[in-house]
C-alpha cells in the first residue's frame, strides 16, 4: 500500500499523451457530446491534476490523486472521461467511471472532483463542469442524484456549499477561501 501522496510508478503509464488503452470507455452521460480526447483531453486532465492536488482529491484505496486513475494500467477502464456539452460548450461534462462497481468512495471522489473544479473554475476554461458516476456502479442513481442537487445549488446561487451545507463566505463558510484540508483537524479535503 502507498502513503498519501505516493504513486506506484511502474504501474503508471506515461502522462502527458492520450492514451486510450489506459482511460476508460465514456458513459452514458458523454453520449451526444462532444467527447474530448487527445492533445485537449491531456491538456484539461493535467489542469485537473493541479486541481485535485490543491483540493486533495485523494483515491485513498491506491493513495494518490484521483486524476493518476486515468494513468493506471492495472485498471484501464477507470477513471475521468469528458465531453463538451453539445447544447453549451461552456459546460464540460465528467464522468467517472469507478474501478468496481461497488467503489465505497465514489460519492466522496465525484463530490470532491465537482467541488474541485467548480470552485477554482477560473483556472479552466468552462462556467461549469457536471459531474456522474458511470451507470456501472450499484449506486449510480443515488450518487448522481446527490451531484444534480449540488449542480442545481450551483447553478442558481453560484456559489458552492460547504460540508455543511452552507455557502461558502457566508454564515458557517470560510471567507478566506481556504480548504479544510489545509487545517489541522479539517475534516473534508475538498
């Protein structure tokens, strides 16, 4: 087992080209969008490494930031996949697709992977990125309902809520901005 923040590099294949054999097949939700792959895919999935690292977007199970599932070769049919929205390009659609369909943390990983991107938007180049998990895990439906309500909330406030349910810089908010993770007891990373 690796620490947090380890990464088992021979079992990762080489970042910074698109490589298909190693990314999982998209979903559902991706179907009649405009599926990002090579140059634009890497290039959005390196910004998103950036994210998840600041936000710790951690898969605790293999240790390392949930963007590297995408670089795994033990388990190349999981990980992010995205498409531009074919109504809003504006809109980047994401799908994670779990590495069994029992994932315990996948509601966490899609949670924090939204509050990630959608809270330091500015660093992309899209006003929103909706997230689901892939229709293969057992609790799909419950897990994407959970992120529509998040991306409802988002959508018509603007602002993310915090863990506990408030928005962030207001009451129960962090003003600065800071993650909880960067506290000492915090108890969300995202």
């Amino acid at each position: 087992m690796f620490g947090l923040g380890s990464q088992s590099d021979d079992a990762l294949a080489a970042s910074g080209e698109f490589d298909p054999a190693v990314n999982p097949t998209p979903g559902s939700f991706l179907d009649g969008h405009d599926v990002i792959a090579g140059d634009d895919h890497v290039a959005f999935h390196e910004v998103t490494r950036d994210l998840f690292e600041e936000r710790g977007v951690y898969d605790m199970t293999f240790g390392y930031n949930l963007a590297d599932l995408n670089l795994d070769t033990r388990h190349t049919e999981a990980g992010y996949r995205y498409a531009e929205d074919a109504d809003d390009p504006s809109v980047l659609r994401a799908e994670f697709t779990p590495t069994t369909p029992f994932c315990p943390q996948s509601h966490t990983l899609t949670t924090g992977s939204f509050r990630a991107w959608n809270g330091l938007r500015e660093r992309h180049d899209y006003d929103l990125v909706c997230v689901r998990v892939d229709d293969v895990h057992q609790r799909a439906a419950a897990i994407n309902e959970a992120l529509r309500s998040l991306e409802t909330e988002f959508r018509e406030t603007g602002d993310l809520p915090d863990a506990d349910g408030e928005v962030a810089g207001r009451a129960g908010g962090r003003p600065d901005g800071a993650s909880p993770a960067t506290e000492p007891g915090g108890d969300a990373p995202f």
